[in-house]
C-alpha cells in the first residue's frame, strides 16, 4: 500500500452515508448548506482519540453558532461509537466507516508514520467542507492535543 491520495481546497467533499452512534444513518448530503468539520481519528476510547473529541465537544457551541457542524469518523463499530458517546458525553455525531472507504476517500486512510515503522492505519485528519460540499481545508497529521484550539485560530473564531 502507498500513501493515499490526498484532497485539496476546491476539491468535492467525497460523498458518504454512514450508520451514526445512535444507530442513525448520516449523509453528508444531510448537512449540504452548512459548513461541516469532519474529522477522522484512529479509535474511540483511546487517550489522544478522547482528548480529541472532548475539545471538539468543548467547543461545539462556538463552532455551531459560527456556522459548523462537527462530525467524528472512525472505523469503529456503531456499538463502540455510542459507548464514546456515553462515557465522553460526545454531543456530536459520530460515524461509523468499518470497511475504511470513506476515509480511504478523503486521503485518510492509508501508510503513515507511527513510533518510527510505517504501518497502515486511520491518518488523524481534519476536513472544513463549505455549505456546497466542497473542501476548504484538508489538514493532515494532526496533533490530538492543541489541534481544535489552532483549527479554531485558523478559521479566525479566537
């Protein structure tokens, strides 16, 4: 396997519809009119995966009244996904992409670096997707400590 394909400002936001945390089912084209931070993260309930969602969770009213809506993706199973939400109190979807497409899709699934060995594996990605589907930001490797808090300077919301 090489490095996937990575998306790019101006590219369309792959399509997807995933089984949600709630046993929901979640479109992208659900949220079409409104900004959407999509995030990809390895696993639930591991230490830099819940710090992650705490600080996006922390920071949802900001987010929202600016005009985002947050949505987590992993390769979790939808049952592991709604104990995240529970133990965590996530108050934002989560979705669940078992078979990794999606994240496959938007360049986040794929060989990356970890403790020195190339493995294979969910690339921690953010994704700004504009009200028309369309990218406006892929950031890839990103930090689980300190990365909502330099999103949020970067979009200019602090």
């Amino acid at each position: 396997m090489t490095a996937p394909d990575r998306l790019s400002p101006g590219d369309p936001a792959p399509e997807f519809t995933l089984a949600t945390d709630t046993a929901d089912q979640l479109s992208l084209t659900d949220l079409r009119g409104r900004r959407v931070i999509l995030y990809a993260y390895p696993a639930a309930m591991t230490p830099g995966c819940t710090k992650q969602a705490c600080d996006f969770r922390d920071s949802l009213a900001s987010l929202q009244a600016a005009g985002y809506e947050v949505v987590g993706i992993s390769p979790d199973k939808p049952e592991k996904l709604a104990k995240f939400r529970e133990r965590d109190a996530i108050t934002f979807p989560l979705v669940s992409d078992e078979d990794r497409s999606v994240l496959t899709a938007y360049g986040a699934y794929g060989e990356k670096q970890s403790y020195g060995k190339t493995v294979t594996g969910v690339i921690r990605s953010t994704f700004v997707i504009d009200a028309d589907g369309k990218i406006e930001r892929a950031l890839y490797n990103v930090k689980a400590t300190g990365h909502v808090a330099k999103l949020r300077r970067d979009l200019g919301l602090d």
